[in-house]
C-alpha cells in the first residue's frame, strides 16, 4: 500500500478507469501495456514506484472494488500495488558506438519550457531510447549533449542551460515508450548524456588537491537573484538532530565571490550542489547535494543551483 496524490502520481506512466473494476481487470491492463506495477484507485500502471510516494499502512486501503466488492481497490490518496516480479527498468550509464566514442549520463536535471536545459528537439520515429537518442544528436548535427524527457522526448545542444539544477537521478524514472526496459527522464525532468570520443575519458577529473588548509567555501549562484548578491560565504552550522549525535550542515555565511578558483565536488561532480531553504530551520539556507522531490525539510523549488567555489590562502 503506498500513498498517491493526483499532482504526483506513484504510478505514473498510464491509467484507466471502470465501473466495474477489480484487481484483475488492472492487472490485465497493465500487463497488457508491458508494465511491472499495476495499482488499484481508479487503475494506474507503472515499471516504477514514483517519488514522493511512501509506503502506507494496509487497514488504509478499505475501498471495495466496484467490480467486486470483497476486493480492495485503494482508497483517497491510497494505491493498493500489485508487482509482477519482473526486473525494474535501469538508467542506462554508457552508450557506446561502433566506433569507439561513448555517451556518458550526466545526471538528472530540471526542464522549463521557457529555458530549456538543452534548446534542439529531435523526432526519431523508431522512439525514443537512450541510444537512438544519443545517436540521432551525433549524427544530426554533431552535438555534444543529448537528453530524454517525458518518456518520449529527444533534446541535443552543444552545452547545458545555465538555469537548469541538477536532481537525484530519482526524479528521472519514467520508462520509455519505445522500451520499458529503459528510462527516458520524466515530466520537466531530463536525463542529460555528453558525448566523448574514444580515447577520452568520460569519468571525473582527478581532484587538484585533497589537503587544503585555510580555505573558504563560496556558493556562487548560477541563477543570482536580481536584488542579492552573485555569490554568499558558506560556514558549518553543527546540529545536534538526536541527543550526543551531532551533524554538521554547510550554510549560508555574507560574502562576495572573488576571482575564478577550483570548484568542490563530490564523487566527481561539481554541478550537483543547491542552496534550499529548511523550512524545519527558520529558512535557513543550507546546501544541498541533488535535491529530491518529495524531501520534509525543504522544497525543490525553493532550491537553487550553485557551484562551490574554493577559496584558499
């Protein structure tokens, strides 16, 4: 049993309704469909269980049926899963061509119709997947950049929109139309892959240094708001979340960035990171490492993206 809202589906890919629906009726319409999930509240079916969605008690899910009533079929906010042991879908890493270059995923990141993170959409009639998407980019117009959105959307670009913030590759779990064995992004969210030629390499740059002393940490917008400043010094606020256990969260500082200095990363990635608002903390700005949908202390879209900036000496 898991919890379902209408703005975020936990089962999110298709659905049908019935006046006389039943736990097998659903069962046979997604399996129909080539679907791992079938979800019994109007008849939702999915090969993944969505973010923000959280498992509920089963005494909640007390609607009969309407095609038998001794069945349960959900209830208000309540989907009663069923799973056909199947495995799930994966998000395909690498691609590789016969020639040698590979595409690398890049992450998760957010897609607005008014800025998209990348800007040339590619129909591929044979659908879209991780590979025909990557290879229509290259062979188009040679980009360096390919992205899948919404199960069905190809985007290629030669470099990534600045506005875009990168999210936990959670929010990237929609299956392709083409092949529900694989991911293709998800609604306002784009799986993002960069092309490399062979000989080079597509895992992260070794760290210029991991012993620095007398450093300063600076988040730098990439996004500044218009009435603030560009960048704000980060200092390590200790909170002490159950008693003797005390954690320390990165936050917000005052400060001016200066000059153009290594950049922090964390498992090889410097684009990950997000100053958002705890709400749980008197909104205070704390950094965030990929933000999800769904998370009790913040919002996602109180959340903007930044690149932590190393200051030494």
């Amino acid at each position: 049993m898991y919890s379902d809202v209408s703005t975020s589906r936990t089962l999110a890919a298709t659905s049908t309704t019935s006046g006389n629906m039943t736990i097998e009726a659903c069962v046979s319409f997604c399996d129909g469909g080539g679907y791992n999930y079938a979800g019994l509240e109007f008849g939702h079916c999915d090969s993944t269980i969505q973010v923000p969605s959280q498992p509920a008690a089963l005494s909640d899910c007390n609607f009969g049926c309407s095609g038998n009533p001794v069945e349960s079929c959900g209830a208000s906010n309540r989907l009663n899963i069923i799973y056909n042991g199947k495995a799930s879908p994966k998000l395909v890493s690498t691609v590789k061509n016969a020639n040698g270059d590979s595409w690398a995923y890049q992450g998760c990141y957010t897609d607005v119709v008014s800025a998209r993170t990348l800007a040339v959409p590619v129909n591929i009639p044979i659908g879209v997947t991780a590979e025909s998407c990557v290879a229509a980019c290259q062979s188009l117009g040679g980009y360096t950049y390919a992205g899948m959105e919404i199960g069905r959307e190809c985007w290629c670009d030669n470099a990534i929109g600045a506005s875009t913030q990168r999210v936990s590759d959670n929010d990237c779990r929609m299956v392709c139309t083409a092949n529900h064995n694989e991911y293709c992004g998800n609604t306002n969210r784009i799986a993002v892959y960069h092309f490399a030629s062979a000989g080079t390499s597509t895992g992260p740059q070794p760290c210029l240094s991991t012993n620095v002393a007398n450093f300063t940490l600076l988040a730098a917008y990439k996004n500044p708001p218009v009435n603030g400043p560009s960048s704000v010094k980060l200092k390590v606020v200790l909170a002490e979340l159950v008693p003797n256990i005390a954690w320390g969260v990165l936050s917000t500082d005052v400060g001016n960035a200066v000059g153009s200095p290594p950049l922090l990363s964390f498992g090889g990635k410097a684009d990950a990171f997000s100053l958002c608002t705890n709400l749980t903390a008197n909104n205070r700005l704390d950094v965030v490492y990929s933000p999800v949908t769904g998370h009790p202390h913040y919002t996602l879209n109180s959340c903007n993206p930044i690149s932590i900036q190393v200051i030494t000496g």
